[in-house]
C-alpha cells in the first residue's frame, strides 16, 4: 500500500535537552515547595493559629453559600414556598371579603322575610313549613362571587400543599 500524495510525513523531534543550570532552577524551586509543605504540615503554633483562622473563614464562606445551593433551602427555594402561602393567604382574605358580602346580603333578606312572616302571622294568615323551609333553602345559597372565590382559595392551598409534598419527597 502506497500513502497518498499530499500527505505529510511525521517525523520524530525530540525535546531540546535541558542546561544543567535550568535542572538546578527546577530542582530548587521543588524543594522550595516541599519545604513550604513541609511548613505548613509542621505543629508549628503559627501555622496552626492561621489554619484555623482560614478554617474559620471557609466554615463561614460555606455557610453563607448554602442559600445559594439548589436544595428545599436555598434562597430561591424558601422565597417560592412564601410566596405560595402569600398567595394562599390573599385568596383566603378575598374568600372572607367575598363571604362578609355574601353574608351580609343574606342576612338582610333573611331579615326581610322574617318581617313578611311575621306580618303574615299577626294578619292571620296560615304559613306552612314548606314557605319556611324555602326560605331557609335560599337565605343558606351562596352566590356566585363567593363560590368563585372559595375555589380559588382551594386552588392556592393546593398549590402549597402540593409544592410542600414535593419538596418533602424530593
């Protein structure tokens, strides 16, 4: 088999050789660093008082980088699950203004038929259970607005809920 034209041949370089005086840099420049080890390995009070200052600082430094970390109690984490019960909350304050309006009508117009039966009762007239028990019926309906509102407050504690069972089993 012949090699295609074109084809660059490669050839073998060695490495220049080093000058005596450069394996001498090298070789103290090594023992320098291993003394320097040697130092700090040493039960030197020094060197032990500045190990543990710099342990100190890598203990606080880890510390403080934990809210930065990925986990249920990150920063990111811990402002999502507040923001959750915020949200939570503020559907359960608008279910409780939504159910003072609703209760408030209610009662008015229960108030009102009270008034009629009794009218009808001091008149004479015959009111049957039926009368009482529709009246009832209507004055425990809740409107609209406030089943609205207390589906979304379902909605909101379920979204808690649910992040919090997350998190739980993650």
């Amino acid at each position: 088999m012949s090699e295609p034209k074109g084809k660059l041949e490669m050839t073998k370089q060695r490495s220049p050789r080093r000058s005596p005086a450069k394996i001498l840099a090298d070789l103290q420049a090594k023992m320098a660093s291993v003394s320097v080890r040697a130092a700090k390995s040493n039960p030197n009070p020094h060197i032990q008082r500045l190990q543990d200052a710099l342990a100190d600082l890598n203990g606080e430094l880890a510390q403080h980088q934990r809210g930065f970390s990925k986990g249920p109690q990150s920063f990111d984490a811990r402002i999502a699950s507040h923001n959750r019960w915020v949200m939570e909350i503020g559907k359960a304050r608008d279910l409780a203004n939504a159910s003072i309006v609703c209760l408030h009508g209610r009662k008015i117009e229960l108030q009102r038929e009270i008034e009629a039966v009794a009218k009808d009762i001091a008149n004479g007239l015959e009111v049957s259970d039926v009368e009482i028990d529709e009246i009832v019926r209507v004055a425990s309906h809740p409107s609209p607005s406030l089943v609205s509102a207390q589906a979304d407050f379902n909605e909101a504690q379920a979204l808690r809920k649910g992040a919090q069972e997350n998190e739980a089993g993650a």
